[in-house]
C-alpha cells in the first residue's frame, strides 16, 4: 500500500503547477482521497477533497477557485492543478487516503 506525490517545484508567484500522487497496492476507485499541506513551522492541514467517484469535490477556504481536485480511477491516480500560487502556498502537499500510510510528500516553494 502506498502513495507517491510528485510535480512540485519552484514557482513564481502567479505561476501553476499540476500534482500527481500515484496508489497502489489497494482498491483506489472505493475511496475519497485528500490533498494536505505542510508549510515550516505549521501543522498539516486540509486543502481539498475528492468522492471516490470523483463526483463530489470539498476545498479548504484559502486554495478554493485557485485549486482543483481530480481523479483518474483508471490510472489510479488523484491530481491536484494549482493556479495563481501565492508564496504562502509553499508547503510539502501529501496526498492521502484511508487505507493507505502518508507517503514523502512533494514540496511547493512559491517565490520570485
């Protein structure tokens, strides 16, 4: 059972990125999956999100109309597309799901 984040990078303020966490090892279409976030010094929070179908979408205040969850059941894979970053958007983001441990995690440096 694992989860493994990747697409983080260094982004200028304004700027986009697309993250992608990969499943397996567990029945990925049975389950909603998470996007967290950990910035330095702060606790991991919530920032969205997905039904196991993929029908219904929850985000945290401060990432809602910039930030859009998705799926691929196929692929067994949840993206998270991030839009107009903003520096304190730089964090470590995990995905998460409930069978599953928390995975490196892929970090988001937003900055000019």
């Amino acid at each position: 059972v694992q989860l493994v984040e990747s697409g983080g990078g260094l982004v200028q303020p304004g700027g986009s990125l697309r993250l992608s966490c990969a499943a397996s090892g567990f029945t990925f279409s049975r389950y909603a999956m998470s996007w967290y976030r950990q910035a330095p010094g702060k606790e991991r929070e919530l920032v969205a999100r997905i039904t196991n179908d993929g029908g219904s979408t929850n985000y945290s205040y401060f990432v809602k109309g910039r930030f859009t969850i998705s799926r691929d059941n196929a692929k067994n894979t949840v993206y998270l597309q991030m839009n107009n970053l903003k520096p304190e958007d730089t964090a470590v983001y995990y995905c998460q799901a409930a069978p599953a441990p928390w995975g490196k995690g892929t970090l988001v440096t937003v900055s000019s």
